[in-house]
C-alpha cells in the first residue's frame, strides 16, 4: 500500500486545477461534469488509453423510476416511495436507506440528467426476464413482477435501456463523456494515480500520478474525487473483503484493483460493506423461466422468472454445479434471439439417464420434477410463486443446460469455467456528498469518492442498473461538493 506524499516534500505542482477526479467512468464523468458546471476547473485523469473504464464495457441499464416519461409511454405510474420499498427489499439486507431514499427522491430529475446528456429511450418494454434485451426497448422488467418483491412493493418496471440494440454501456459513456467535455472538463489519459498529497493539517490536496512513465504532481485547490472503481481485479483485497468472488470471472476493464480505497486507506478512510458482491451466473433467463433451475441434489431454489442477478446470488451460494432443466416442448418455445446462443449440454429420454449423465444422486431429479409438475397441475407454486404465465407440467424427452458454458460461447468455457462472474460493491464509507468518512467518525477534508470506489446504496443485493444510476447520482453529488471547497 502506497503511502500518502506530505506537501512539504512536493518541489513543485506540475499541473493546478479546483477539482481532481480520478478515475473516468461513469462516476467520474459525472463529478467532473457536475464540477465544471459549478464554476470549477476540473481535470480527470484516467489511467488506461482512453476513458469508459468498466462502465463502458457494461449493459447500460439505468434503474430509473417515479414516474419517468419512459415509464408514462407505457402505461405504468411509479412514485419515489413505490420505487423506495422495492429497492430496500431487492438491494438488502443492510441496504444504504439514507442513500437510497435520495435516490429514489431524485430519479425522475436524474432521468432528465441522462436525456440532457443526449442519451435517448424508446417508450416500448421488453416482457420477458432476460439478462438483455437484443431489441431498443427503452424498458424492461429487472425482478419487479416476481415474488418476493411483487409483494415489497407495487410492480413498475424500471429498468431504463438506452435506445441501442445489445450492450448500451458505450452508448452512455459516449453521451456523458461529450458533455463533460462541453462544460469545459479536460482529460489526461494513461495517467495513474499513485498517492495522494496531503498537507500538514491533513487535508488532502492534489496526488502524485505517473504519466507516460513520468511522475507527474496534480494540485487540487478544493478536492480530489476517487472514482476509480472497485476491487475485483486485486487477488489479495478480494481474498480480504470478498472471498466469494475468488475464482470465478470478473466483470471489469482489468484495472479495478482498488487502488483508490487503498489511497485513501492510508490517510485512515472508513470502508464500508467489503463483502458486498455483484455476481452474474451464465444461466439463460428465457430457458430458466420455462423449466427449472436445480442445484447439484437435482433441487429448486429460487422462482426461476426472477430478475437474473437474483437467482445468480442465490445460485452462488447453492451446491454446484447448478442446471438449468427443460423438456423439449419448453426449449423449442425459446426465441431464438433469447437463447443467447446456448444449447442443451445433456439430452436424454428419461429422468433417471439425465441423472446419470450429471453423475447426481439416482431418483433426485424425478423427485424434483414430481414436486414440481404436482403444483404445476394445481396451477400454482406455492414454494417459490413462480408466475402461473411460466408454470406448466414438464414433460420428456429431457435436456440439461450447463451455465458454465456460457452465452455465445458455442461450446467454450466461460470465463473462470464457473458459469459466475461478479464485481465488488462495497469501498469508501462517504456522506450522501462524497465526503469520505474516517474509521474515527469525522470526514477526510478535501477528498471525496464516488461510483464503485466507494460504498453506495447497495447491501448483499444488487439489480442491474443500480450501479451506473448510483454511480453517476452520486458522482454529481461529490462534483458539486468538491467543486465548493
């Protein structure tokens, strides 16, 4: 761990701004954005070529709700506290409250934020659980409609996709990287923070960074804002703070290694909900939600037309290898477009075959299924209230499906061979603000954090969405307190 650099021993800045943001995401375009147009001048300094960071390569969902013109056009009213219940139950236990109802008070303004940065949305929903629609429907459902959560709170879907088809994380990048531009904030690339510069009362003011092989001194007259994203790619911080994630695929750039928390760590930041994960299982939604998902003992656990984030959290604590099972009438009703280029991985007549091809227990999958096709018949499941709109009896011939393949991969391992891949949500303890929290109760003057940096509105959950809405909600916050001083 680096230690921080005193004022003292700095000969000279060799560049001097208002504000400093590290990290060019989708957090640290909108603090920069948010800084500039407060009167601040800004400088983002972004390690890798160019900036996007993970954000970038991401779905582009935005979990947007209250009632937002997208939302209107097709038919659905939402309020702040609907959208409020919804989100403490789907993003807990030990969700951010404090943050959350913020969120949730400002969506309809943050939505307008997005559009004002040029980012379209189509006023058509996908209906259908999916990880993705490959269509420009500018809504779509993310766990809402499913139990338990019908129950939380009134179902609105809220699941904001920009007007692309396919990944949209680009597209939102392109949008908000334009605008920070044209409110004045300037950009060094292949910059990397090293240490952060603190003069003799401790305030933080400026960093040394190297660029293009060079140490570089950056002065931040009013504040530094970390928004360089989470821990996923440190081995040692994950082996920590999050075992769980050891071993299995990473949903990042490569350069999420935590390396902000760890500067800010030095100077005695708080951190907050380390263990906190996002994991993302290989299992095709429109396959599970037309059979079932079982674990390695051939048993359900989860309502298969819940929002696929949550039964990948759910199959990541179950015994594995986890199986998507469908009969043949069920795969053949998939879309070929929702079918994300997988195929069965085990077919076979009976029950008792498949059983001996996934080397389980003889006679737990028929149970499995007989539990099932018994409530199926009744027309309902009352183990998990899997909608009656997917609830049918299955029938032979059989066919497994094996998440660890993949999506698109036409036969290849997924990444790690898992079927999981994940990233952190835990970081910095910060204020509503961004102000970075000590272990000692007070606030670090002149630093702040935002993004994957640090520790938003999430607990053990996560829906999709809720990182790049959070992330930019609160990189506006930091932008603009930074920008005061």
């Amino acid at each position: 761990m680096t230690r921080a650099v005193d004022l003292a021993d700095v000969a000279e800045f060799d560049h001097e701004v208002d504000v400093l943001v590290v990290g060019v995401g989708c957090a640290g375009a909108a603090a920069a954005m948010e800084a500039a147009r407060a009167g601040a001048s800004v400088l983002a300094l972004e390690r890798a070529s160019g900036p996007g960071g993970s954000s970038a390569q991401s779905g582009g969902e935005l979990y947007l709700g209250g009632g937002t013109a997208v939302q209107q056009a097709c038919g659905f009213e939402d309020d702040a506290d609907n959208m409020f219940a919804f989100l403490v139950a789907a993003l807990g236990p030990h969700a951010d409250e404090e943050k959350l109802r913020l969120y949730c008070d400002g969506s309809l303004e943050h939505f307008e934020w997005f559009r004002s940065c040029g980012i379209t949305f189509e006023g058509s929903l996908y209906d259908a659980p999916t990880w993705m629609p490959f269509t420009q429907d500018g809504l779509m459902w993310l766990g809402e409609n499913a139990w338990p959560y019908n129950e939380a709170a009134r179902p609105v879907p809220r699941g904001h996709r920009p007007a692309t088809s396919g990944w949209a994380g680009q597209t939102v990048m392109t949008a908000l990287l334009a605008t920070a531009e044209a409110a004045g904030v300037e950009t060094h690339v292949d910059t990397r923070a090293r240490s952060l510069v603190v003069d003799a009362s401790g305030r933080v003011v400026g960093l040394r960074a190297t660029r293009f092989g060079e140490t570089v001194h950056y002065r931040a007259r009013r504040g530094v804002v970390l928004a360089t994203g989470g821990f996923v790619d440190n081995e040692q911080m994950l082996t920590d703070h999050a075992p769980v994630l050891l071993g299995h695929g990473k949903v990042s750039d490569g350069l999420d290694d935590g390396s902000g928390i760890e500067m800010a760590s030095v100077l005695g930041a708080a951190t907050r909900r380390m263990g906190s994960v996002e994991a993302a299982y290989t299992a095709v939604p429109a396959m599970a939600c037309r059979g079932m998902l079982v674990n390695a003992h051939g048993r359900r656990f989860i309502n298969e037309d819940v929002y696929p984030g949550l039964y990948s959290h759910a199959a990541l604590h179950q015994p594995g290898p986890c199986w998507v099972l469908m009969d043949e009438a069920g795969l053949e009703s998939v879309p070929e477009q929702d079918a994300m280029g997988v195929r069965p991985t085990y077919a076979a007549e009976t029950l008792a075959e498949l059983e001996a091809e996934l080397a389980m227990v003889p006679g737990s999958l028929e149970a499995g299924v007989a539990e099932y096709n018994r409530h199926a018949a009744g027309g309902a499941d009352p183990l998990f209230h899997k909608d009656p709109r997917w609830l049918r009896v299955l029938e032979g011939p059989w066919a497994a499906v094996d998440p660890r393949i993949g999506f698109f991969a036409q036969g290849s391992a997924a990444p790690a061979g898992t079927g999981f891949q994940g990233f952190t949500l835990g970081g910095l303890a910060t204020t509503v603000d961004g102000e970075v929290r000590t272990v000692g109760g007070g606030l670090l003057p002149g630093l702040y954090a935002a993004g994957r940096a640090a520790s938003g509105v999430h607990g053990d959950g996560y829906i999709s969405g809720t990182s790049l809405g959070d992330g930019t909600f609160f990189g506006r916050r930091a932008g603009r307190r930074a920008a005061r001083g």
